[in-house]
C-alpha cells in the first residue's frame, strides 16, 4: 500500500481547517450584524425619545403656565392671564412661540363665547372668531356636572391642526379651615364654563422648537447622518417639517424609526407646583392637580396624559426618522457584505499562503532532487574523462606507449578529455555565479562573428567524434554588440554545442547571423531528435532535462539553457525555441547592435566554408 504524500495531507487538512473558519466566520458575521442592527436601531429610538420629549416638555411647560384658578380668573381675567403670561414667559425657551391668546367661555348658552386677551394692555376683550378656531363655536357642552367631576365637552387638550393648547379652567369653590384647604367642584348653572386657548405660531414652532432640537439630536443639514421629516398623524400628506429639504422624502415604511411628538407630559406637569394665583396659607404647602381627560378618536371614552417616555402611536404629530446614506437595514446589509469581503479576503490570503508554502515546499523538494540529479550527472561526466586521462598517462609513465605516433595520440586524448573538463567546470562555475546573484556587465563592444568563430574552436572535438558537419552562414558584415563577450560566447557554445550533441551521425548543423535594423540575430537550426511540446516551457530551467534527452541517454547536466538564458537577459536580449520531435531544434537569438556600426572582417569559417568532421568540431554541451 503506498503512502499518501504529508503534503496531501496537510493540503486537506489546511482546506477543511479554512473551511470551518469561513463557516464560523459567515455565521458570527449574521450574529454581528444582527447585533450592529439591533444596537444601531436602539440609539436612533433613543434619540428619537429624547427629540420628542423634549419637544412635548416644551409644550407642557406652555399648558401648566396656563392653568389658572377658576375663581380668580372670574373675579380678574385681565390680571390673571396677565400673571400666566408672564409666568409662561419666565421659562418659555421660545418667547415668540404664542400667537394668541383666547378664552372660551359658556354660560347655560348653545355657543361658546370667545375673548381675546392683550398682553400689551392686561384686558380680555370680546372678540370675532378667527377662521381656524370657527370648528368650536357651536361645541356641545353638559349641561350638569356629576359630584366631584368636571364633565366638559371642551376641545381636546391639543389641537395640532392649529396648532393651539386648551386649557380647560375648573370651575371650583376653595374653601379655608386653619391648615385645610378644600376645593368643591361647582355646576355648570352655578357659574360659567371657561377654556383658554393658546394658539402657537406655526412658523416659529418650527423655527424655534423643531428646527434647534432637530439640530441637537440629530445634527444639521447635509451634515447630519440622519433624516427628519414631521408630518401630520390625522393627514400624513401634511408635511410640518423636514430637516433636509433637498432628499427624499421618507414614508411610513422608509422610516428606520418613528415617534409620536406634540403631546403633553404627566411627568412634566406633576412636577410642576402651583401656580401663585391659587390661594395659600403659611405653613400649607399646595400643589396643583392637573387631571385632563381627552376624547379618543371615536369620541367614547377618554385617555390621561402619556407618562414619561414616548412612543409611535402617541402624539398628534409624527416623526420619521432614518440614516442619510440608507435604510438601516441597507447599511447593516453593505456593512456585512464589507466585513464578508474582508474576511473572505483574509481567508483567502491565508488560503494563499498556505498553497505557497506547499507549493515552496514542493519546489524545494523538487530542486533538491535535481540537484542530486545534477550532481550526479557532473560526476558521471567528470569521471569519465579524468579515468581517461588517468588511463593515459598511466601508459605513458609505465612506458606502454613508445613510438611517437603512439605518444601524439595519447597527448591528443589527455588534451582533448582535458578540455572537456574545463569546459564543464566553466560551466558549472558560470551557473554557481548566477545563482549566487552576480550579474554579466557589459565592458565593451563584442564582435560578434568572431564570437561564433571562437565557439567552433572550442566544440571541434565534438564534431568529430559525432560526425557531424557544420554551416555558418555570417550573411555579410555584421554590427558589433555591446557586452561581455566571453559570456556571449559562452552561450553561444551552449547552444552550438546542444545543436551538435542532438543531432545523429552524419547531421548537419546549420547557423546564420544577419543584422536587421538595430539588433542581431543568431539562428542555430538542427536536425536532431527535437524536444517534446510540453517540455518547451521548462527548458530554460536549471537542471531540467527533456525526456527525449534522457530516454536517449544523453549526457548533460542542465543548466546550459539555463546560462544562455541569464546571459541573454543580461545583455538585453531575447531568445526564442522552436522544435518539433524527430524533425529538429531552432534557436534564435537577438542582441541589441552597438549604436554605431561597425564593419569587421568574416571570421576564420566563412559564410560558404563547411566545417567536416576532419577538419572542425564543435566542443560538449547541454542541451535544457
């Protein structure tokens, strides 16, 4: 049974582990949202309730200024309004916000009369009814009162249509024993039925109340994160507010938050003492209660004030308020796919990390193991010449070899396996410096025919002993190349020596050089065994070898492509493979031409001259 690879195992391992957590995260995210929505929609209702506390305090104070004595409002009405007039502007936070003020008033008749009071003069004068408080002239009243109850039939305590307050004024009887105090409630034949009606200022009730609480819970303008709009609880089309003129109006369903405003608070009026025109005695100390009952909707019983706190459904306005940049449950919704992308792309970039490093992992691994290839192979190849050269010059020193033909051809061998050896080291040596990072500088301008002749020099050995023939083609003169022109060389005879060393006996190697415009190209074409397509991609990596390469058994270590590569880039150039199995390789070359051209004279081998296998042959190398 064989083994299943740590690297698997960890990879799967690593895959479930991002699984979980990506689950984990998409449900904490849902949770978090959930949370950031309920916490979001919490601090808007909180401000909502206190916008509208404030406002319906502010309309509280207004009534209980109001709330005067029966019997010393019909003895002086002139004085007793004056004195709540003023008491009403001693705390008002708006002292513009009345408009007028009446008093309603019922004597046993079918209509109600109305006065209107002169803050300027004190007095309370009859008065025509204006057009929007014509609605109460004929109001039903009772015409008894019940023990201990003041039944009116008066307006509701609010009328948001106005705007105006009405303050029902008891008709009571206060009577004084030492330290009691006693009041009665008296019936409607005993005396008149009175109201006063405080209309407020429609404009300035914006302006001076909504508008700088607006400014103080939600912010201002375009600059605030929030939208308000008031509208009217009997007719929403009636809009009385809107903080942000220039958006979108908001309807019921818009609304992030509503809340009920325009109403009067218990809590405020309880704590409110006595107004000073009700009767005291040292040592009494007296508050005032204020008990309304108010007319639902359906005209059949009443409801009381609303307590502290507020809600939608109170009040005869309505706020609706929600977020500028969107509906609550848009920004909970871009704020979760924003922390989603987030986390998808932490996880991803760990995800990332993790296929890299076993990926690195794999690399390495693989590298090593052609490292050993490529140490092996250098071995195998340095073995073999040195048993050579040692094999030769055993036989010489042992005196073997005595007539001189004898001698030259072993000196020859031990020249030629000598070389061979240097090459390799060379070439092992260039690989060990671009792999420690040391770069190929350009010193001058190289001729480059000559650089193709001197690469020949170097692989005549090869030629002859493979049998194969050898065409230059320099096609005229050619323009020098600026750069090191031994590493240029050196990768020339990498790719001349690879062209040689594929090829079969008695092949042919054919090479071309030509100038077009500002470069040079370099063509090398054979005939050999050529490389399989899906090795392509890999050949100009160190110590990679093709398959056909090793199937044939063919010495190399390779990292030949991998030095002409490095060489190439180097020197700013390109190049380029084309092969087909069992038809043959070509490789291109292109160098940049020095900025002024040069004219050099052909080298040794000339465009028409074949190098034979007799005459010339071409030194050992690898083929990537």
């Amino acid at each position: 049974m064989s083994r299943v690879p740590w690297s698997l195992v960890v990879a799967a391992a690593l895959v479930a582990l991002l699984a979980a957590v990506a689950t984990l995260q998409y449900r904490w995210l849902g949770d978090v949202s959930q949370a950031e929505r309920e916490r979001m929609r919490a601090g808007l209702q909180t401000r909502a309730s206190d916008f509208s506390e404030a406002f319906d305090r502010e309309l509280s104070r207004t009534y209980a200024a109001f709330h005067v004595d029966g019997e010393a409002l019909s003895a002086d009405p002139g004085r007793v309004m004056a004195e709540a007039y003023a008491r009403w502007q001693s705390t008002a936070a708006a002292p513009a916000l009345i408009d007028a003020l009446y008093l309603l008033e019922v004597d046993n008749q079918p209509e109600w009369s109305l006065a209107r009071f002169d803050p300027a003069r004190a007095t309370v004068e009859r008065a025509d009814w204006p057009p929007s408080l014509e609605k109460w002239r004929r109001r039903p009243h009772a015409p008894a009162a019940l023990p201990g109850v003041f039944p009116l039939l008066l307006p509701d305590a609010i009328d948001a249509s106005v705007p105006a307050l009405i303050i029902a004024v008891p008709a009571v009887t206060s009577l004084h024993d030492g330290d009691r105090l006693e009041v009665f409630s008296k019936r409607v034949r005993d005396g008149p039925m009175r109201a006063i009606v405080v209309v407020l200022n429609a404009d300035q009730l914006r302006a001076q109340v909504v508008d700088p609480l607006v400014a103080k819970y939600f912010g201002t303008g375009a600059a605030s994160e929030y939208l308000v709009i008031v509208v009217r609880r009997d007719d929403p089309s009636q809009i009385v507010y809107v903080s942000d003129p220039q958006a979108a109006s908001i309807d019921a369903r818009g609304a992030d938050v509503t809340t009920g405003l325009f109403d009067l608070r218990m809590d405020e009026l309880a704590r409110l003492n006595a107004p000073p025109a009700l009767p005291r005695q040292e040592g009494v100390n007296a508050r005032m209660a204020i008990t309304i009952v108010r007319r639902s909707a359906g005209g059949a019983g009443g409801r009381g004030l609303i307590g502290p706190g507020s809600g939608p459904d109170q009040g005869a306005w309505v706020a609706r308020i929600r977020y500028r940049s969107g509906s609550l449950e848009t920004i909970v919704a871009r704020s979760r796919r924003r922390n989603l992308a987030i986390g998808a792309g932490v996880l991803g970039l760990l995800a990332a990390s993790f296929g890299l490093i076993i990926a690195s992992a794999q690399r390495q691994r693989r590298l090593a193991r052609q490292q050993m290839e490529f140490v092996a192979a250098v071995s195998h190849e340095l073995r073999t010449p040195l048993a050579v050269i040692r094999s030769a010059g055993e036989n010489l020193a042992d005196g073997v070899v005595a007539a001189d033909d004898q001698v030259r051809r072993y000196g020859s061998l031990i020249e030629s396996e000598g070389r061979r050896l240097s090459d390799m080291v060379e070439r092992v040596m260039e690989f060990a410096g671009i792999a420690s990072g040391r770069s190929t500088h350009a010193r001058s301008d190289v001729d480059l025919a000559r650089a193709i002749a001197d690469a020949a020099d170097g692989l005549r050995a090869e030629a002859r002993e493979r049998g194969v023939s050898v065409t230059i083609d320099a096609g005229g003169s050619l323009p020098h190349v600026p750069g090191d022109a031994d590493a240029i060389r050196s990768a020339l005879q990498n790719i001349i020596g690879n062209a040689v060393k594929y090829s079969p006996g008695g092949g042919h190697v054919n090479i071309r050089a030509e100038a077009s415009g500002s470069r040079v190209r370099v063509t090398v074409a054979d005939r050999g065994i050529g490389i399989d397509a899906d090795d392509l991609p890999h050949i100009f990596k160190p110590f990679f070898r093709g398959r056909r390469a090793s199937d044939a058994q063919i010495r190399g270590t390779g990292i030949g492509l991998s030095v002409v590569r490095h060489v190439v880039d180097a020197h700013r150039g390109d190049v380029r493979v084309e092969s087909r199995p069992g038809e043959g390789t070509t490789v291109t070359i292109d160098f940049p031409a020095a900025q002024v051209p040069e004219t050099i004279a052909k080298p040794t081998v000339g465009a028409d001259q074949r190098l034979r296998p007799s005459e010339r042959g071409w030194g050992p190398a690898s083929r990537e």
